[in-house]
C-alpha cells in the first residue's frame, strides 16, 4: 500500500490534535461541561422542588426588589448581589416557581462558565470529574436555585482563579484578563470579605511575579463589585468601619474561634447551625469531609512530580483562605459557607482521584479502581440522601409560615400591615406585611414606632407559644395559630375579642 499526497483520515486526525496549540479549545471540547450543567440544572429541579418557599436569608434579598412585598430589614453583613441577580425576575413576577427555574437555569450556565475557565489548565476528564464533583454536594444543589451567595462567590472563585493562571500560562489571552475581572467582580457583589479571603494567594502571586496587569485586573474586579457596598457603608451604617464592626456584631464577634465541628455538625443537612449543638451526624455521612483534604493533597503529590504544580497550588491555596474564617473565626456554622472551598478543592480531588485510576497498574489496579468507583457511589448517595432530607424539612418549615400567613389574615392582619416578634421576617413576607424588631440583629423601630403604627395599620406581634410578648404587646387580645401565640392589637382594622 503506498500513501499519497494525504494520510488517511484517522491519521490526519491525531496529528491536526497533536498540533493543536496548547489551551485552545473546541465546541467538542465544551460538550461535556454543556452535558454535566444540563444534569445539573435538572437535579435541581426535580430533587429541589421550584414550589420550596423562600427562605429566611431569601426573603431578606428577594424583597429589596420585588413590588410585591415590603422591603425587610438589611443588615449589615449583607451585600447587594443577591438582590440584583434576582430582579430580573422578581421585580416583576412574585412567584416562587419561576424565580427557582430561573436561578436553576443561571446556576447551570455558572458551573459551564467556571468550568471552561480552567480550559488547558488540566485534561478535559479532571474538569468534567470536579465539576460533577461540587454539583454532586448536597449543598451545591440545595442552594443552587435559591437566592443566597455562596454558590456564586464559588463560581466567581472558580472564574478568577482559573483565568488568572490561564492568563499566567499565555500573557496574550486578553479574555483570559478580563475574566479574572469578572470573577472578582462576582465574588465582590457576592459577598466583599469572601472576596477578599479568596483572592490573598493570588493578590500575593500577582505582586510577587511582577504582574501588574494581573494586579491591576484582580484588583479592579474586587473594587468594580465591592465599591456599593463601601458607599452603602458611608450612607447607611455611619461609614466602612462601623459597618464592619456591626457585621462582627451580627455574627458573634469575629475572633479567634473553632468552629470546624459547627461544620461538621452541620453536614447532616442543619442549613444554620446556631447554637451549634447536638450530637454530631452519623460518621458514613461526614466521612467525605476527611476524605476531601487527603485527596487534595495526593493531587498536589501528583502535579508536583509532574512539574505543574502552580496550577493545583494556587486552587489549593485560595480554598485555604476562602474557608479559614468560617472555620476559625466565628462561633456558629453554615455549610453554604465553605462552597467556594469546596470548589476550588474538587480540582486536585479530581486530579487525585485520576490518578488513581490510571496510574496504578498490575494486579492493584482492578482493586484500586473498585474502591475508587464504590466510594463515589456511596458518596453520591449519601449527598442525595441529606439533600432530600434537607428540602423536606425546610419546605415543611416555609409551608408553616404560610399557614401562619393565612391565620393572620383570617385575623384581618392584611396589607398594609406589621408583623413583630418571633420570625417577623418570614412571616411578615408571606402575609405581605412589613416586619419589626425592638432588638436583636433585626432591629429597626422601637417600641413607640410600633404603638403609632398600630393606630393606621393592623399589627401583629408573635411569639412562641407560651413565651411572654414584648411590653407593648401584653394587653394585646391572643390567638393560637400553629406552634405561635398571636397577639393583634386593637385598632380601626383588627378584630377585637
């Protein structure tokens, strides 16, 4: 057989992919990461159902740009970003559901983006097995289409840690530049001090390489999304360092504190857990919690042997600054609060995990690979377990507040109207009333505001049953409504007894 001026095609094939340069990248490249965001969209939707009410956290956000409900109470750790990732939906449509499909959908289209940051970074098979890997967490796909920050501040991570090495790799990726822009911006509008705790290796690296477009892109992304939250500072809470005392307030006081088994009791799907006490969740169930750190540090083993270690160092470096405050610095735990972590953790996992399955060889290897595939099967079965317990515990909560709404208005507490007292926020939302508080890390009326409103508008202060009411309350006529004592004060448009 002679060859002519052509190969044969399967030849000319693997030598156009051997040519190709290194970084490029392909729509049958991107495949896979269109295949797993699909999945995980679709997890989200049937496991977490769209018809889940809106959280504590949720309302809070959700009702700072919705003409729906009154605005409740924005406290100072807070940040902007949820608020307007949800408007495009709620500043007109008050429903649950399509809120949920929206931010399922957005979620998905986060997790291709994040992925494809790190695109020549490592082998399309890592990223696909750490992507899979956070989408698989109970935690990812419990939050994923809820209006919280966590999950974002991980895709920003993701973004700008990923572009910042890839721009590292080759100075001309000009996309690359202002990805990392991207990213910090996300992170930033997300949640400012994440933010920040995420970018210190990458601040460090940037100014120790002499990089100042690197420098320059980083921190103009972490300004461009944290500069509304330094003005909201100046114009709501007397300045930045007063709004960052009262955020350490609201949170217990940061300081040195161990709350790594707040984290760990939270596991079992407690979405807060404050005052984090209890026994601790089964140990098949926080095993992957021990396992994580031990694999992340087999792929840094492996990419050091394989003279790559800058990009596993760095991941692993940010997901050591972005979870050091939330597991020492303050006295509670929630375990949205580690996603970013998380994320950037699950790219030298999926090295590891790799490198396990290939890498061994002789008579190890079919045992290797059976403990390999049956530890991720349990794993996935244990995640899917906690989320179902989780999503059923908190509807049960939210469809209590909304039977506590249809008492309150069965009580002619009807907008335009005040709810006080015990979950306020919650309830108040799903009554369409406005919510106050005398004390607390909700505070925003005193005791008199209550009284004068009161004479205009129906005001409702709860408690649980049982518990004695505020002074103001006390001679208010009370009802029973589910676990709540209802206590409505006299006035033109309540019922009296």
């Amino acid at each position: 057989m002679t060859h002519g001026a052509g190969a044969p095609p399967t030849v000319t094939r693997r030598s156009e992919k051997r040519s190709r340069p290194a970084g490029s990248w392909t729509v049958h490249d991107a495949r896979p990461f269109a295949v797993l965001a699909a999945v995980f969209t679709l997890a989200q939707l049937v496991l977490v159902r769209p018809t889940l009410g809106l959280g504590w956290d949720e309302i809070v956000y959700t009702s700072q740009v919705t003409a729906h409900h009154p605005a409740a109470f924005f406290s100072a750790p807070r940040s902007r970003g949820v608020s307007l990732l949800v408007a495009p939906v709620a500043s007109w449509s008050d429903s649950t559901v399509l809120l949920r499909i929206y931010l399922a959908l957005l979620s998905g289209l986060g997790l291709y983006l994040a992925l494809r940051a790190w695109r020549g970074l490592f082998p399309t098979r890592v990223l696909v097995t750490a992507g899979a890997f956070f989408a698989s967490l109970w935690v990812t796909l419990f939050y994923g289409p809820q209006a919280m920050p966590n999950y974002w501040v991980a895709v920003g991570a993701l973004v700008a840690v990923g572009s910042f090495l890839r721009h590292r790799q080759d100075p001309a990726a000009r996309g690359a530049l202002w990805a990392v822009v991207a990213g910090a911006a996300l992170m930033a509008w997300m949640r400012p001090t994440d933010a920040v705790y995420v970018s210190i290796p990458l601040l460090v690296l940037a100014a120790a390489g002499r990089s100042p477009r690197l420098l320059a892109a980083l921190v103009g992304g972490l300004l461009a999304g944290g500069v509304p939250w330094v003005i909201e500072a100046y114009a709501s809470f007397g300045g930045l360092g007063e709004r960052l005392a009262e955020a350490s307030r609201i949170q217990g006081g940061l300081g040195l504190h161990m709350a790594v088994d707040d984290q760990l009791r939270s596991l079992g799907g407690r979405t807060l857990c404050r005052p984090c006490t209890g026994s601790m969740p089964h140990p098949v169930i926080t095993l992957w919690w021990f396992v994580l750190p031990l694999l992340a540090v087999l792929g840094l083993v492996v990419a050091v042997r394989a003279r790559r270690a800058l990009r596993t160092v760095v991941p692993l470096a940010c997901a050591a600054t972005a979870a050091l405050p939330y597991l020492f610095t303050i006295e509670y735990a929630a375990p949205r609060f580690l996603q970013p972590a998380y994320a950037l953790l699950a790219l030298p996992v999926a090295d590891a995990l790799w490198y396990l399955v290939t890498a061994v060889r002789g008579r190890w290897r079919p045992a290797v690979r059976a403990v390999v595939a049956l530890g991720l099967a349990g794993h996935l079965v244990v995640q899917l377990t906690v989320l179902v317990h989780t999503a059923n515990r908190s509807a049960a909560g939210r469809e209590e507040w909304a039977r506590t709404a249809e008492g309150l208005h069965r009580l002619g507490v009807s907008p335009p109207c005040l709810v006080t007292g015990h979950e306020s926020i919650p309830i108040g939302y799903y009554t369409g009333c406005s919510s106050g508080a005398t004390a607390g890390n909700n505070e925003n009326m005193t005791a008199a505001d209550i009284r004068r409103t009161a004479e205009r508008v129906p005001v409702a202060e709860i408690t649980r049953a049982g518990s004695r009411p505020h002074a103001y309350a006390r001679t208010w006529p009370v009802h029973r409504i589910e676990d709540y004592d209802i206590r409505v004060a006299p006035g033109p448009d309540a019922p009296r007894e």
